[in-house]
C-alpha cells in the first residue's frame, strides 16, 4: 500500500499570503498531499512568505534554518519556499546561496506552476521559478477550500499605489481585476459546500473594476454578491481612503449581509508625512471619508494601520496621528515603527528617526489605542448582537465564539448544534480585545 504523502503549509504576512498559502494547498491535495500540522512527519513543507517588514523575513530565514535540521534527519523531505520574499528583484539567487538545502523556490506571479515544480523536486532535482510580471490573474488556479464555514475569496492582485515605504507592487505587479462572474461562482460553490461567511480579498479592493468596460466597480460587485443564496455574512479588506467612494460606503449601508466594519489605514495624521508616503490624501479628506461612513452608518466599526516614525516625523507630525485617534476612536488599531525596506523610496529619505524614539512614540500610541479599545468595548455592555458562531474557544472549549458585524469577537457559552448559524449575544464583560456575553431568545 503506497504511503500516505503528507503536507504542512506555513504562511507568514497578511491575509493575501494566507490566501496564496491556501491555494498551494490545493494544489498538492489535487497531487495526492493530505494536509498535517506535523512538521516532524511532512513529506513537504511549504512556507509563503512575507517582505513587508525585516522582521519578517528574519523570522522566516530563522525558520528555513530549522527545517535544515529536519532535513538532515529525513534526507526525503521537499521544502518548497514561495511569496513575496521570492519575488523581490534579486532575491531568489541570494536566497539559493543561503538555502542550498531547499529544493523549490517560485514568486507571487507564477502560483500555477507549482504543480510542475513539484514533479521536478520529487525526481530529485532543484526547481525555481519566478516570473518578473504576471501573465494572468490566475484563475486558472484552485480557489478557496470548500467545506469551511469561512472563506477569503481573491477579489484581485497586485498594487498601483507605491506608497514610498511599501514593497508590495514591486513583488505583486500591478492591478489586476478578476471578473465578477468568476468571483460570484467561486462564493456560490464555496455556499453550496457550508461557507457561510467570505472576506473578498485585494490590496485594495476599493479600486476593484477600474479596468472594466462597460463600468462595474467593487460597490457592484458587493451588491451582487449579497444576493447570493445562503451567504450570511460578507467583508473586505483592505480599503485605501483615496478610493472609498460614497457610492460605496451607500451600497454598504443598504445590504442585508454586508458588515458594517471598515478597515481604513490612515498610517499617519500628519500631512506632511501623508505626502512622503505618498498617501495620495490629506487627514481632512480621510476625515470626511470618516464623517460620511458616520452618517449612514453610526454603528460601523473602524479599524486602521499607523505607522510611527517614518523619516521626518517630528514630535508635532506624532502629536497630530494622537489626535486623529482621539478624533475616530478606532475600535483596534495595527501599530507598527517604521522599518527600512530595501526597493522603497522611503529606505533612501534622510532624517530616519532612531529606534529609542521610534519605541517611545509606539509605546504612547499603543497607550492611546489600548485605552480607546477598551472604552469602545465598554460601550457595547448591555447591548444585544447578531453573531455568526464560528465554534469551540481555543483556549476555552466549554465556550464558543463568534464575531458581531463589526469584526468584535465575543466569547459565551452555547453547543456544537449552533455552530454556523446567527444567534443573539447579549454582551455581559467588556476587556481590551474580547467580550463575553449570553445568548438571548429574539422573541422575548
């Protein structure tokens, strides 16, 4: 009987690496791979990998290093390294000097071909393969894994923004938009086999559709997909402010299964930094964009990225990102210090700031957001929510949790029978990041 071949999947970075890590997957299940977690038993292990910041990277070299030990004790092991990290110009033949024990190596362009690349290694050859552009938004690919309650759904790839600091168009290309027929039968398949909630995925989806003739935007797209049958819950991410329109933030307001949270970095409240990073929008616009998502939608939830200490940001351009805080009252904030990453405009501006100063101004800022966190959530006591049971706690397997509209988990008690269904939550204790609550009957 031939042996069972299995596979462990690591992924690092965001949500679209999630996603890319999601779709190699796939494709060695369609090879014969079964999924594990076991490391210590895996015929394969791919890790997708992040560039966004060196501490990433650090920590995923650190992990290449470990899987030598393995290999070294299992000499049959292929260990498949794919992502951003590859992409980056130059890269993959560093890379092949540090890593000789690795026996595939492909970019974010060319996902498709790990099939292939796969058959090379198990011949006991070395594969590389990494595209300089895409040829295709690769639907050719397998999508999302069926038969999970959850699902992240590739609305589109790549970037147009080049922020000064980011290294993301250079290793996902451009924009490029799949058809919404594509995306609407991917969701369908993914309904009729359990899903019950998709985030729609890009790096930024508010710019969906821009290539399309006749016009259909990502507000269509949302409309569209909150008619399909079965669907209970729809999000997104991420939302560049240049690019939500109020046509948008209309479209989210009127739908039946579209959550009421936005995720809207603002990375910094100063202009004159907004203009370094080449944001492309001042604080007074991100603010109307505030104000107009607060008046056709007072019970949205808000979340943002910021980052401190960019090059130039003085003690007043710190003061001003504190006061937009005050001024939003996000409900979590993704804090970062800046770090230089090698391609970017930003790595080459003078006046860098030095790390004491930039570990100050994170710490005041995480103080801040901590604070208003709380206060947010505090603020929900009493009050009754529609939750979408996700199942079991993982630190608590007596409770379950779920997720309100606005992305806040909650924590209660409740039974395997309730999972994937919505319930009402009364919300009974308030902490920094979680909520507990009791579920109530709608008919009292």
């Amino acid at each position: 009987m031939e042996k069972e071949k299995k596979v462990v999947t690591l992924a690092y970075g965001c949500q679209m690496s999630e996603r890319d890590a999601e779709t190699l997957k796939q494709i060695t299940r369609q090879e014969g791979y079964t999924s594990s977690d076991d490391l210590a038993s895996a015929d394969l292990v791919i890790i997708n990998t992040c560039c966004v910041r060196e501490s990433a990277e650090n920590k995923i070299l650190g992990k290449i290093g470990e899987l030598k030990r393995l290999k070294e004790k299992n000499p049959n092991l292929k260990i498949a390294i794919s992502g951003c990290m590859v992409q980056q110009p130059g890269a993959l033949e560093k890379l092949q000097k540090r890593a000789p024990h690795i026996d595939i190596w492909t970019g974010t362009h060319n996902l498709h071909e790990f099939s292939a690349l796969l058959h090379k290694a198990e011949q006991g050859e070395k594969a590389a393969e990494v595209w300089k552009e895409p040829q295709k938004t690769l639907e050719s690919t397998p999508l999302a894994e069926k038969g999970k309650l959850q699902a992240n759904v590739n609305i589109m790839y790549g970037c147009n923004n080049f922020c000064s600091y980011c290294i993301v168009p250079h290793v996902r290309g451009r924009e490029r938009s799949r058809k919404p027929e594509e995306i609407i039968q991917e969701i369908k398949d993914l309904v009729a086999s359990g899903c019950r909630e998709v985030t729609l995925l890009g790096q930024n989806v508010n710019s969906y559709g821009k290539e399309f003739s006749p016009q259909y935007d990502f507000a269509d797209l949302l409309r569209d997909v909150d008619q399909i049958p079965g669907l209970l819950r729809v999000r997104f991410i991420t939302s560049h402010p240049k690019d939500l329109s109020d046509k948008l933030i209309s479209v989210v307001a009127s739908g039946e299964k579209l959550c009421e949270h936005f995720h809207l970095p603002i990375q910094s409240g100063s202009n004159f930094i907004l203009e370094r990073m080449n944001r492309k929008y001042t604080r007074e616009y991100y603010l109307s964009r505030i104000s107009k998502i607060r008046e056709l939608l007072p019970q949205a939830s808000l979340t943002t990225d910021i980052i401190v200490g960019f090059p130039g940001e003085s003690e007043t351009d710190f003061e001003q990102t504190l006061e937009i805080m005050n001024l939003i009252q996000y409900s979590h904030a993704f804090t970062f210090m800046y770090s230089k990453r090698s391609g970017t405009l930003a790595a080459d501006m003078e006046d860098q700031i030095s790390l004491d100063i930039k570990k100050r101004r994170l710490q005041r800022l995480m103080s801040v957001q901590n604070a208003q966190s709380l206060e947010w959530r505090q603020r929900m006591l009493g009050k009754t929510y529609e939750i979408l049971v996700e199942g079991p706690s993982k630190t608590n397997l007596e409770r379950f949790t779920g997720r309100t509209r606005g992305n806040e988990l909650v924590v209660f008690k409740g039974n395997a029978d309730i999972i994937g269904s919505l319930v009402n939550i009364q919300i009974t204790e308030a902490a920094t990041w979680t909520l507990v609550g009791e579920i109530v009957n709608p008919e009292m």
